[in-house]
C-alpha cells in the first residue's frame, strides 16, 4: 500500500488521515505544535476557549463522515430560553427582531444571488438598502470579513441562509472543539497512523504523496509558490470570563457594522467554572483599523448586552486573528477559482482555503476528501505502469 505523508495537523490533516488510513495506506502525521488541532485547537486550563466562536453546522458532508465514526461525542444544544435572548444591534439599539426589509432576503424562495455582482448591489435590489445592508453584517458571524457586502452575491447568500436557517445548523462539541479532535486523532492511532508533534517540515519529503494541510501562507513558503494566495477575513477576538448574572444576552448580532457576540457558556457550562460565564466575540477589521478599534466596538456591544460587564470580569484576553479565517471569494470568482487542491508532483494541499465547497470547516473537510481520493488514484496508475 502506498505511503501517505500528511503535513499539518488540524481539522483537515486528521481528516485526510484517517481517510487515507481507512483504505489501508500507511500514513504519518507531523505537526509543527506540541498538540495537534490547529485552529480547532481548545486552550488547556479553567476558560477553554477557541479561536474566535466554532461550531459544527450539521448541514455539511463532515457531520454525516464525523457521525459515521462515532467522532462527534456529546452536544451541547442552544437551550430555547437562551436562543430566545438573541439580540440585534440596529441603528444604536438592541433589539429582538431584525428589520423587516431584511427578512425578505432569508425567504427560501428568494432568488439565487449571482456570484459575478457584490452582495450589496443585488441585496439593494431585492430588498432596499437598509435590508440589504443589515443581512450583510449579520452574515459576519459566518464570513469574519469587514466589508461582506463587497464580496460575491452568492458566496454571501449561501452563508446568510446556512447561518439563519432553523431549526439552527449550528452546534457546539460539549468541551469544545478539542473533544472531536481528541477522538479523531484516537482514530487515527487506532488505525495505524503515525503522529509526530513538534515536527516542522521545511523540505518536502520525496517516498509517497504529500497532502499540505497547513495555512495557505505557510504553504506558499513550503511548496515556494508565490500564487498560493487568496483574500481572507481579519478579527479581532475578545474572550471574557465574566460572573454570572441573570439577563445577560445569549448572543449579540451587530446589524449596524460587521460583529458578534455570544456567551457560549449559555450551551455548555463546563467551558468555564461554576459561577462563571465565558464569553466570546468577533469584530471583523479593515486593513486600515487596529485591534483595540475592534475591540472598542466589542466593548460597546458589551455595555447594551451584558449590564455591568466591566465589574463582573474574572478573566480576559484579546487576539487578531489575520487571514486565519477561512477563504472569502470576490465578485466574478467561487470556490472553484481558487488554489487547486492538486499542486502536481504528487503533492495536494487542503485547508479552508482551496478549490472546495462548503461552509467554513467543510471547505477543509471536503478538501481533505478530494486529496485522498486524487493521491490514491495516482499511486494506483504508477502501480499499473510499473506491473
């Protein structure tokens, strides 16, 4: 069976591991960190956090592939009570319902966004600016870029529907996103692969395909291949322990600039000790703004949401996340113009980056797939050459 070296261990790496590894090719693993994860990675110690918000939407191919294998474990579903303290930032206040105009454009039956026009422009036309403008910071929680509304209609539109469709697509690992990889990589061992931590590859190895699943700049810098690029989003993260109190929003959506808010200890309490609530929060940057502009708009949803929020913090810490959150596509492209996940020579790269479809973790997911597949069919016709 052929040898399958796999670069990176995060979602993505693990997931073409185990595939691989599930037709009986040899595999090894090595991660450049002391842990494997990678951006699904949960912080040790008594606020297990993520990097920004994660959540698992059951609509995509990886929920049924993670069911399957029994990887999934426990969930911590949004309790009705607390999704029914959701709350919308529009035009300076809270509010518990979003603006009518924008409500035509979450309708089913509304019409396919084309990708080749700017969400703004064809949401304008359909639901009026105010709508328009509103449904294209909401789709933030799902895209983390500052400008949503600059990007592909359809790209938008499809993450605006996965992201308001209920009941919701959205779930929560109990224990964070740490628990799912904790079991795949046990499946991975269990299954023969070899896992080396603390391994930074700086040279392509040379017996057997080669799957990069690293971050596209690290990538450009292994594989020297100065076209590996694509826009992406940059945040910045707030993560708050706070001391419980009653009435605390369970999530805030920022209708009036890209953000959100979300107390995800409202889900799954052992995320923070007992009478403690963590809570997490996005603010999508522009090139030209630093973090503290990001976490001053956090601040200010903070202060509507959370009453007394500053005297409550037992815990905090601020991050930017930079072109780390998933690959955005522009007017005129889709996933399909974006890095080919065959690089030739037997390497493939994958990641939330590359040429595949889905939402958020599926694109890594479904990339993870379609390298397997592609490295497996090409050691099966050297094999019949060499017969």
């Amino acid at each position: 069976m052929p040898h399958i070296t796999v670069i990176g261990g995060g979602f993505a790496g693990l997931t073409a591991a185990v595939t691989a590894a599930e037709t009986g090719a040899k595999v090894t693993v090595y991660e450049a960190h002391h842990t494997l994860g990678g951006r699904a990675r949960t912080a040790e110690g008594r606020y297990k956090t993520n990097e920004g918000p994660h959540a698992l939407y059951s609509g995509g191919p990886h929920w049924t592939w993670l069911r399957q294998r029994n990887l999934l474990g426990p969930l911590a579903p949004i309790p009705a009570l607390e999704a029914a303290r959701l709350r919308l930032h529009h035009k300076g206040a809270l509010r518990r319902t979003p603006p009518f105009a924008m409500l035509k454009l979450l309708r089913r039956t509304s019409r396919q966004a084309p990708v080749d026009v700017d969400f703004m422009t064809w949401a304008t036309e359909q639901a009026g600016e105010e709508g328009a403008r509103a449904a294209a910071h909401y789709s933030a929680v799902a895209l983390f870029h500052h400008d949503p509304g600059s990007l592909s209609a359809a790209f938008v539109q499809e993450r605006l529907r996965r992201a308001t469709k209920l009941p919701p697509e959205a779930h929560y690992p109990r224990g964070g996103w740490a628990s799912v990889i904790d079991r795949m990589a046990a499946r991975a061992w269990n299954l023969g692969v070899r896992m080396e931590t603390l391994a930074r590859v700086d040279a392509l190895p040379q017996d057997g395909p080669v799957i990069v699943a690293t971050s596209l700049d690290s990538a450009r810098r292994l594989l020297k291949d100065d076209s590996l690029t694509w826009a992406s989003g940059r945040t910045a993260l707030i993560d708050l322990a706070v001391r419980t109190r009653r009435g605390d929003a369970f999530a805030v959506s920022d209708l009036d600039s890209p953000g959100w808010i979300e107390r995800f200890t409202a889900q799954d309490r052992s995320l923070a000790p007992a009478g403690e609530q963590l809570v997490q929060g996005q603010i999508p940057i522009a090139p030209h703004e630093s973090r503290a502009d990001g976490v001053a708009r956090a601040e200010h949803l903070l202060d509507l949401a959370f009453d007394g929020w500053r005297e409550r913090v037992t815990w905090r810490r601020e991050a930017t996340a930079n072109g780390r959150t998933g690959a955005v596509d522009l007017p005129g492209t889709s996933w399909r113009d974006r890095p080919a996940i065959d690089r030739g020579d037997g390497v493939y790269l994958v990641g939330d980056q590359v040429a595949a479809p889905g939402v958020l973790s599926e694109v890594s997911f479904n990339s993870a797939l379609e390298a397997v597949t592609l490295a497996l069919k090409v050691r099966q016709r050297l094999d019949l050459k060499r017969a």
